[in-house]
C-alpha cells in the first residue's frame, strides 16, 4: 500500500475546571501521538473550559465556530474530539463545522488498533468494535465523505474499507459474534491444557509504548514487533521461559492500556485479555523516564481491575532506567529496575518472578479416596509431592501446591 498523504488535523479538548487544565493538556498530547501512529497532522489543539455540557454538541457554539474558522483558514480535513461522542453529535458538529470529519478518541484508537491486528481473531475483534462501536457514527456519510480526513475513523483491518451499510451490520455483528464465540472456546480448551500441565502463566501487562514487547523479546527472544508507536501490539504472544533455578512459566505479551479506554473497548478485546484475567502472576511493565509514570500506573491498575484481575500478585518492573539521569537504589516491595533494551536489572527481575512464585505455594495434605488415583498421579505430574501414605479411608498425600493447584484440588485438603 501507498503511504496515504498525512490527514491534516484539529484536535479538541474539553475540561471542567481550570485546575484540570493540565491534565486535559497532557491528554490531548497523547492524542496526537495517537493521530500521528494513524497517519495523520496535528495543526492546532484547542480547549474549551467548560462547567456546562451542550448535549448537541458538548462544546459552545462560540467555540465550534471558532474551530470551523481554523479548519478553513488551515484547510484541515478532520477534527478529533478527545472524548467520546454520541452519533448524533457528530452528525451535529460536522454540519456545524461545515467541511471536515468528526470523530472521537475511541474512533482513532479502534483505526490504530485496525491497522495493527495480524491474527484473524485480533481482526474480527477489531472488525466487531468497530461496527458497534465506529459504524453507528459513520452511517449517513456515504462512501464519498468516508474517504474525508483521509479516512482516518472509517478504515477496516487490513485492507477493506469498515461496512457502514445499515443493512448488513446486523447480520454481519451476529456473524462475528458467532465466530468469536467459537474462537473464544477453543482459546478455553487450549488454556485448560495448559493448566493442566501446571506450568505457571505470567501476563506482561502496561500502558501503552511501555516496553512490554521489547521485554517479552529480552527474556525469550520471541521476535515480537516493538516499535515507537502507540498500539504496536494487538494479539497476545505466550512463550516459555526457564527461571534461573530450572523452573518454566508461561509468559504474555498484551495489548497496552490507555487513558480513557471506554469500558466496551475493553470488553470487546476481552478474549485476547482473558491471558489476563487468567494469570498467575501480573508483570506491570511501566516507562520510568515518562513524567507521567504514576498516572499510567493508576490507568493500568484500573484496567485490570475491569478484567478482573485485581487480587493477583502483582510483580511491578520500571522500565527504560537508561535514558534516566540515576536509577533509585530502594523501589517498593516487588518493584525492580531495569532497561529491557540493555538488559539491566534483568537478573534482579527473573530473581522476584522466583521469590514471588515460591510465595503463592503452600504446603498442604490431601485425603484423596482410592476411587480417585489418578487425582494423584496429576499431582505428581505438576507438583513436587513431600510424602505419599495409604491410610484406611483414602491416600494421604502432602504436596507444595500453588494457588492453581489449591484452586483444583481444595476438596481434598484436609487442616493439619
Ligand atoms: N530507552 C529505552 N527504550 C526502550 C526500552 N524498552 C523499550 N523501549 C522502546 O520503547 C518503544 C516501545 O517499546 P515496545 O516494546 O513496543 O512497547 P510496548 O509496551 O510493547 O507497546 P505497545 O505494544 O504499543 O503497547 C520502542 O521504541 C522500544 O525500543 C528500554 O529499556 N529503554
Ligand atoms: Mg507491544
């Protein structure tokens, strides 16, 4: 494909207060690295402080005036709104406006995420976000006006151009919910087998551009993209890794959090997320040298929480520590330091994920009835078992299990 012509744009922020006035910078910040990994320029930021909310619009006439005048004079052909809009307020503002597209963060980012999905599953999951998500705001434009603001909003992953024939939506949402559904199964079964061989999962998890993929390669040399773009991952990458002292886990690679990542985003990624939700360990993965490290630590805390992954263990690893002035000599508990583009602190790191591993054992007896033998023999297979006694009313055994083995085999524990 041809690299299209950059799509010359206004971005537009809205904030309550004054004393929000920051924040509502940083973000529109942000928004622009976003327009800039889709394709497109950023001309001119505008911000509207504002107590009251337009419902047609959001923001005032006076300031939607004051943006068709830029549009003109700077001859831009897309605005983006850094928060989510109704399809009726885009219908509202694009007339208003008079010439450029409208479209919000949301509408951006699923574009990023349509040019970056490789799996099929990443595509239909993209594809199905879009239609609920993009398509409703599309409708009515034809295919002339899609191809306004350079498209960017309006594409389909790979290649095809994103189905906003009111027609076929339904039937092709239904299609793609049947399918993901299918997938989402499969993606059970080979989890199960998964856990059944007890190896532990460790789910590499962060904000976005946070060094995540780079990690993933440091440590196992899996070959994953990492670029220095926003979204660079879409599809989840699991490779084995050996721990210095000979043990293996399972290690992620996800897609990265953003700020204002609507809820049904979220949820519409959430068989690729479910690595997640079904980890034994969460690595948090942040860039030390980003002045705004905190608030990404609280978006990525609040995303897995919505994933519910919220009561793992958490291993937390500040990243990039070689492009900071002097690297911290004490960091919080389960906290390290390293450069996953040196390889500093990377021995430290292996060394926790040991420490926090052996923390989630717990000795523990079982009563297993003789009827049930091969619940035994599983346990051998996956664990390391400390003594084996045939008793009248059942084999009692005591192992080192983990929270994954507790979970399996906690009906037969019995308190010593
Ligand atoms: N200086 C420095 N740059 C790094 C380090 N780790 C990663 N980077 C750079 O940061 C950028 C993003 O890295 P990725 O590994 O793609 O980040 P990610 O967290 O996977 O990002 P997404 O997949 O987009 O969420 C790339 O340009 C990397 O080269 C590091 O330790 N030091
Ligand atoms: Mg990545």
């Amino acid at each position: 494909m041809t690299e299209e012509l950059k799509s010359l744009s206004v971005l537009v922020g809205i904030c309550p207060s004054t004393s929000a006035l920051d924040e509502c910078e940083r973000s529109l910040d942000e928004l622009e690295r976003l327009l800039d990994t889709a394709g497109g320029i950023a001309l001119a930021k505008v911000i509207q402080v504002k107590e009251t909310f337009d419902p047609r619009t959001c923001i005032g006439s006076g300031k939607v005036e004051e943006i068709r005048a830029l549009c003109e004079n700077e001859k831009a052909e897309l605005v983006v709104f850094d928060f989510e809009l109704t399809p009726a307020q885009i219908r509202n503002l694009e007339k208003d406006l008079d010439g450029p597209a409208v479209i919000d963060r949301s509408m951006l980012i699923l574009d990023i995420f349509a040019k970056h999905a490789v799996s099929g599953e990443g595509k239909l999951q993209v594809e199905l976000a879009q239609l609920k998500y993009s398509a409703p705001r599309l409708i009515g434009k034809g295919t002339e006006l899609s191809r306004q603001g350079g498209g960017i909003g309006s594409r389909g992953p790979g290649e095809s151009k994103l189905e906003t024939d009111r027609r076929h939506l339904k039937e092709r949402v239904v299609a793609l919910e049947h399918r993901l559904a299918e997938l989402e199964r499969n993606r059970a079964v080979m989890r199960a087998s998964r856990d059944r061989s007890g190896i532990p999962k460790i789910a590499v998890v962060g904000y976005t551009n946070a060094g995540k993929s780079t990690l993933l390669n440091t440590l196992t040399g899996a070959g994953v993209l990492s670029e220095n773009k926003l979204f660079a991952t879409l599809d989840p990458t699991t490779r084995k890794m050996e721990l210095p002292s000979g043990e293996c886990v399972l290690i992620t690679d996800t897609v990265g959090f953003i700020r204002k990542l609507p809820h049904h985003l979220v949820k519409a990624f959430k068989s690729t997320l479910d690595e997640v939700k079904y980890a034994d360990i969460l690595l948090v993965v942040s860039d030390a040298s980003d002045p705004e490290l905190s608030e990404h630590l609280q978006v990525t805390r609040e995303i897995a929480e919505q994933l519910g992954a919220a009561d793992k263990p958490v291993i937390y690893a500040y990243n990039k520590c070689d492009i900071l002035d002097a690297v911290p000599t004490d960091g919080a508990e389960d906290s390290v330091f390293i450069s996953a583009l040196d390889g500093f602190g990377i021995e430290a790191l292996l060394s926790l994920i040991e420490d926090v591993l052996q923390r989630t054992k717990k000795k523990s007896t079982l009563l297993i009835p003789y009827a049930e033998q091969s619940v035994l023999s599983a346990i051998y297979n996956s664990y390391s078992v400390e003594s084996v006694d045939y008793e009248e009313n059942g084999i009692r055994a005591v192992a080192v299990l983990d929270s994954k083995g507790l979970g399996m085999y906690g009906k037969y524990l019995i308190d010593n």
